[in-house]
C-alpha cells in the first residue's frame, strides 16, 4: 500500500511540474505556418528564448504566474502581450509585414536574405525637396556620383562604377543607354519620385540576379497600398531657387481585392545653376515622364503585373561632354508572374520578361565649334530579357533557389559631321559631309543559369552558397575598315563565364550579427570597351578604340561585416552600429591605355596624337570599409554618422584605379516630434590624392564641407510642407567623381577643371495624399 500511495505522489508531483512548464508555438496569420527563428524577450527580467524550428519554445510558471514578452521575427510585425498559466491555447499568431509585390531582394528573414545587403528607407516619406536621381545614392554609406552635368548621373560604389554595377529596375528590368558618353544612364529613364527604396547587395555575393561583379543595385518602385482600396492618389510639386527649378508629381492608384490601376506622371523643368563662385553652369533640362502599372491577384498569392513606363527628356545640356541632348526618349515594358506558398517542394515560382527602347539624339549646335563643324548623332538602344526562377524547401533547414535569366543588348548609331572650316579656319564650299559608325551594328547577349541555396544549422547561423554560370556572345555586325584592319578576325565571339558565392551568417544575440562572405565575380567587356572607335568616351581628351578580344574581368571579394542595437532605458533610447571591411583582388582589369602605334582619327594633328585602347590589366585590388552609427536619444533626437573609405591599386602602373572616391563622411542630427520634424546634415568630404594618372587624373581634388538644413510640417494627415537650405555657406567645390568642362569654349569654363557643383540652394515642397 506504502508503495501505491508513494508512485502515486511521484506521478502528481511530475504532472504538477510539467503543469507548470508550457509549451508555446509561434505561427504565422497568414498561412498558419510555425515562424521559425523568433526571438522571444521577457520583459520583466530582460532575458531571451529563441523558438526552434517548429516555432515552439517553452515557459515555466513555477515561480511566476505571468509574463510579459515581446515577440519579434524579421519579416513580421512585432507582437507583445502577456502570458498566463491558464492560457488555453498555445498559439502565439503573427503578421506579416506589409509585402504588395512579388519578392524582390531584401526580405527581411535571416533564412531569406542576402548576406551582405543594406537598404534604404522609404524614400517617398519625409521629402523636404523636389527629387533628383542623384537623391537615390547621395545618403547610402559607400556611394559617390559621377556627374557630367545635372541630368547624366551615374552612381558609384566602392569605386565601381557603369557596367561594374548590376543595376535593375524592381528585381530585374534593366534599361542600357544608348550613348557612349552616357548622357542616358539607367538612372535618367526612372521617375525619382517612384523610387520607394534602394536594395543594395555590397558584392557578388548572389548568383540569383544576373552576372553581377562589383554588387547589386535594385530601384524598388512605390508599391500599390493593397490594403487601400478603392480611389486614392498623390499630388505633389517642388520648387528650387538655384535654376529655377520645378518638380510636378501626380500618382493616382485605384485598387480592389483582385484587381489594382496605378498611374503616374511627372514634369521636370531645371534651369542652368550657379557654383559656388557664382558661375552659371550649362546644365537645364526638361523632362516628362508617366508610367501605368496594372496588376490582377488570381489569389493572395498568386499575381500577374503589368508595367508600362515611358520618358522625354529634352534639350539636356552636359556641361562635361563635348556635346548635349537634343532629345533622350525611353520605353519599358515588363511583365512579372509570381505564385507563392505553393504545396510540396516547390514553394514558389517567379517569371519576367521586359523589353526597353532607347532613341536618343545629340549634337554640338549649342557649342561654340558649331561654327567649324557641325555633329548630329542619332544612336538607340535595344535591351530585352526575362528571369525564371524556383525556389525549394527541400526540409525545414534547406532551401534551394534554381533559375534562368537572359539579358539582350543592341546598339547602333552613326555621327553625321559636317565640316565647314580648314583646320585654319579658312571656309570649305562646299562642306565636307561624313558619317562615321559609333556602334557598329553591335550586340551583346548574356544567357545565364544559377543555383543557390541557404542551409540553416540552427535558428541562429545560416550558410549561404551559389553557383552561376553565363554564356556571352557579342558581335559588331557592321564594322568600320579601319576597325576591321586592327582585327581581321571579328566574327562572333562566345565566353563562358563561371561565378560562385559563400557566405556565413550568424546571429551572435538577437540584436547582433556577424557575417562573412566570399564572392566571385565575373564581368564581360561591355559594348564602349569592345567596340568603339575612335570617340571620345572617357574624362580626357584623347580617341578611345574598343577591343573585342578583351578577358572577362573578375572580382575576387572577401567581407567581414557585424552590427547590432541596443535599447536603453535612460535618456539615450536606443544605439545601433554596423561596420563592414572588405578586400577585392582583381583579374583581367580592364583600362584604356595610351596606344603609341596607332595614331588619331578625327582632327588627326590635334594633341593627344595617340589614342587610347582597352586593355586587361594582369593586377589590381581594392580594400576598405565603411562603418555607421546612430543614437536616439530624449524619445525624438537622433543623431547619425557614417564613414566609407576605399583605396584601389593598378599594380602594373603603380597608380590608383581610375575613379576612386576619397574618404566620405556624414553627420545628422535630427528632431522628430508628431508632425513636425528638422534635420542638420553635415558632408565632409577629403582630398583626393590617389590618381589614375593614365585615365587623365592628373591633379589632386581639394576637400570640401557642406551643411544642409532641412524641415517638414504635417499641416494636415493628407498635407506636408517641407523646406530646405542646401550648401548652406554657398561653397564653391567639385567631387574628385565629376568630369571635366568640355567644349565650352563659349561660357568661360576652362577644360582644365572639373565640373563644379551648385552653390547655395533654397527649396520648397509640399505633397498633398488624397
């Protein structure tokens, strides 16, 4: 009986015990699947569990009847509520983050991510000025811009830059210029306004989104609000006092369950602005842009959309280029499917194709050489392509991304001159007419196949591995004789290209993150560097000749990067860091370099005599790092900084790498409260002494400081005000980035220097949701 009574107390006393110790699952509300890798703080003793990968973690209420905790996964919106011992159900449910498009490349969950990756705001919100293309970059650590006015902006990246750069359009619509002096970059045939962010993958580190060497750049466009059906829209206009420049805006979205139209339209008049000295810079243009999204949910995940986007810029003057824009028309057209949540192990798919049209016209009937010889040159551009990709859960730990993609480049044009003068300035009667090829009828096709997968050993470190592999076939199907005599053998040329990823990431504490990556990257010669002859497409003055037997180059790139946040419960709120160090080996660099057995084309006794020709390099790196850090403090204060430094090396020169930015440094202060907020933003930026001495960077570029104050109001929900003083103290500088004046023999700007920046600038903007 003893023995009864003693088993039946050891039973209790278990089940008591076990009574006490509960058992919680994290689910998603959308799909009812565990969240795996959730963080769960306790609030009372500031302690953490994670949830394992059935989303579960465990509780015990053996010395305390209630907890309360706040329950955070990325991709999910943070939940806090209190747990009781007599909870009866077991389920914590969590919702997603607003997501409207298919997925595009940040995702926010650690078995999802890209390693290496950075993001922007959105930066549709907070504007306190009318928007250029150059507001994209100008604010995300480790970018510059390369200027030749202020419409042809290119952006650079750990002193990478054009074709180096894998930019696209909403995770994979790409639009290539037609100009070989890129008055037309990517970034012209966009509307800034658009723009909700910019995702940002630092190296090759993904194999998913097409050949990629020096990073991934995706301008994610402002969303369709799913969640506001019916008629809404956004009006907003911007004025600028240096050049007298206005923004016009309208945005207008009709939306239902099945079914969303958005529309938008956007007017651009910029005037010639003044430097710093007080200078007029040749720079206006006007542009009109209007795209048309249309979109039909077969089911919450299951979507088709359609985007139509077209631009017209006009009369663009390029202060840096020996000549200006006549016109710069663009078309896009892309079709994106997407299913998602799919059963068994293909969970999802994702298909796009797209097709952009570039027709752009420039001359020199601005400038004043029009007199001597007149230039017209008509040149388009075709891109085509499309990606397809499958993502499998091959288990709860493995997943696996498989995929396809294509990108198509067509080129041609010609310059049609008109010589009117003798080298002495004597007139020719009649004129003597030319017409010389610029692209030769060429074409650059990339088909690439790429696997990648992410192995997660447990709810804190992920492994990330890829593998890609491109064809390339390029051809100049209408070459010029003299061209064809430097290479008799021009017929079409294949390359095989091979690229590979892996990286580790591993959260440390859940609000720290430790990752290391590995990336080759492998870059084809683009169209300029294969084909052009005899043109001047660089900084300098000289002839440049394209090379069509140039190696791939490639980007062998090592990166460290941690950061992390900590909460406070003092005046300062919150800190949060994140710095990153990387080193680039290089291979097959590709440079133009001075050719002394070939001589000058047009205006052949003219200096420099010998003209440049594209070249691999056998060695060259590049190292460096960038690192931030922000305090909130008294619940509406922020302050901010950010520093990025690179240092590049052409070994066989013994000179820098041409177009390496010099040391860059940012600080904020700003002030947040309901509906007012203000901002100071100092710029310090250092000299720059590091040349590339045979791209024609022969002078070190001061070092420059700027401050900008800027302010917004909400007067109303729907209205805001904003305004701002840029380069507050009227400094006359030039980034080390800009080119230099070109053909402006007419205004007073020597070719010798760079292309300076505005000076003082007061703006205005207001934005009005209906």
């Amino acid at each position: 009986m003893k023995f009864i009574i003693n088993a039946i107390f050891i039973m209790a006393s278990s089940f008591m015990l076990n009574a006490q110790i509960k058992t919680y699952q994290v689910v998603n509300q959308q799909n009812q699947e565990p969240i795996q890798q959730a963080f769960i703080h306790f609030l009372a003793n500031d302690k953490y569990q994670t949830a394992n990968a059935k989303g579960e973690f465990n509780v015990d209420f053996a010395n305390q009847k209630t907890f309360l905790v706040k329950i955070t996964s990325l991709g999910f919106t943070t939940k806090t509520l209190r747990l009781n011992q007599s909870d009866q159900s077991g389920q914590i449910f969590l919702n997603e983050a607003v997501e409207e498009l298919p997925e595009v490349l940040i995702s926010g969950n650690l078995f999802k991510d890209p390693v290496m990756h950075l993001t922007t705001p959105d930066l549709t919100k907070k504007v306190t000025q009318p928007k250029n293309v150059a507001d994209l970059f100008r604010d995300i650590n480790g970018f510059a811009l390369i200027k030749r006015g202020n419409y042809a902006i290119d952006p650079s990246f750990r002193a990478t830059q054009y074709e180096q750069l894998n930019i696209q359009y909403d995770n994979g619509t790409k639009v290539m210029h037609a100009c070989p002096n890129r008055m037309d970059p990517i970034t012209t045939h966009v509307i800034p306004e658009d723009i909700a962010k910019v995702e940002v993958i630092r190296g090759p580190y993904s194999m998913r989104y097409g050949a990629t060497f020096g990073g991934i750049i995706n301008l994610v466009s402002k969303r369709p609000e799913m969640s506001n059906y019916g008629f809404s829209g956004n009006l907003s206009s911007g004025y600028e006092t240096n050049g007298g420049n206005l923004v016009n805006m309208l945005r207008l979205q009709y939306a239902q369950e099945k079914f969303d139209l958005v529309g938008m339209y956007a007017y651009r008049d910029f005037g010639n602005y003044e430097d710093g000295s007080g200078r007029t810079i040749p720079s206006s243009f006007r542009s009109i842009d209007y795209s048309l999204r249309i979109g039909y949910n077969f089911s919450m995940n299951e979507r088709l959309q359609l985007h139509w986007r077209q631009s017209f810029g006009r009369d663009v003057l390029h202060a840096s280029l020996p000549m200006d824009s006549d016109f710069d028309d663009s078309s896009m057209l892309s079709l994106d499917y997407s299913k998602k949540r799919m059963k068994g192990s293909l969970k999802s798919i994702q298909a796009k194709a797209y097709f952009s049209y570039v027709d752009h016209l420039m001359s020199n009937q601005r400038r004043s050489n029009f007199q001597a010889a007149e230039a017209f040159s008509p040149v388009e551009a075709i891109t085509a392509g499309g990606r397809l990709e499958l993502t499998w859960r091959l288990t709860d730990y493995w997943q696996l991304y498989t995929g396809t993609d294509a990108l198509l480049i067509r080129r041609d044009g010609v310059r049609n001159r008109l010589v009117k003068t003798t080298m002495a300035g004597a007139p020719l009667d009649p004129p003597l007419a030319f017409t010389d090829k610029i692209w030769q009828d060429a074409y650059v096709d990339t088909y690439g196949l790429f696997a990648e997968t992410r192995y997660q050993f447990n709810e804190t470190t992920s492994l990330n591995a890829g593998l890609r592999y491109d064809l390339v076939s390029a051809e100049t199907q209408d070459p010029e004789e003299d061209f064809q005599a430097y290479y008799p053998n021009l017929d079409q040329r294949l390359e095989h290209n091979l690229s590979t990823t892996i990286s580790l990431q591993k959260i440390i504490h859940p609000n720290h993150q430790l990752e290391f990556a590995f990336g080759r990257g492998v870059r084809s010669a683009n169209m300029a560097e294969r084909f052009i002859n005899h043109f001047q497409v660089g900084q300098d003055n000289f002839e440049y000749i394209g090379n069509p037997n140039l190696k791939a180059e490639i980007n062998n790139q090592f990166e460290i990067a941690y950061s992390g946040k900590k909460k406070y419960q003092t005046s300062i709120n919150q800190l949060n860091w994140g710095a990153s160090v990387y080193y680039s080996y290089f291979q097959n660099y590709i440079v133009a370099l001075i050719d002394e057995t070939k001589t000058r084309k047009f205006m052949p006794n003219q200096e420099p005599l010998n003209p440049k020709v594209f070249q691999n390099l056998d060695k060259a790196y590049k190292t460096g790092f960038e690192a931030n850090l922000a305090i909130q403090f008294f619940t509406n204060f922020t302050f901010s900084t950010q520093i990025a430094y690179v240092y590049t090396k052409n070994q066989d020169l013994n000179e820098a790498l041409p177009l390496t930015p010099p040391l860059r440094s940012n600080f904020s202060l700003r002030y947040n409260h309901h509906k007012f907020w203000a901002a100071i933003d100092y710029r310090l930026v250092s000299s720059q002494s590091d040349l590339a001495t045979s791209f024609g960077e022969n002078q070190t570029t001061p070092a420059y400081q700027l401050l900008d104050l800027r302010l917004g109001y909400e007067i109303l929900p729907q209205l805001n005000l904003g305004a701002a003083v840029l380069n507050l103290f009227d400094t006359f500088y030039f980034d080390h980035l800009n080119f230099a004046f070109r053909n402006q023999a007419n205004t007073g700007l020597s070719g010798m220097e760079r292309l300076t920046d505005p000076g003082r600038n007061f703006t205005f903007f207001v934005n009005y949701n209906f």
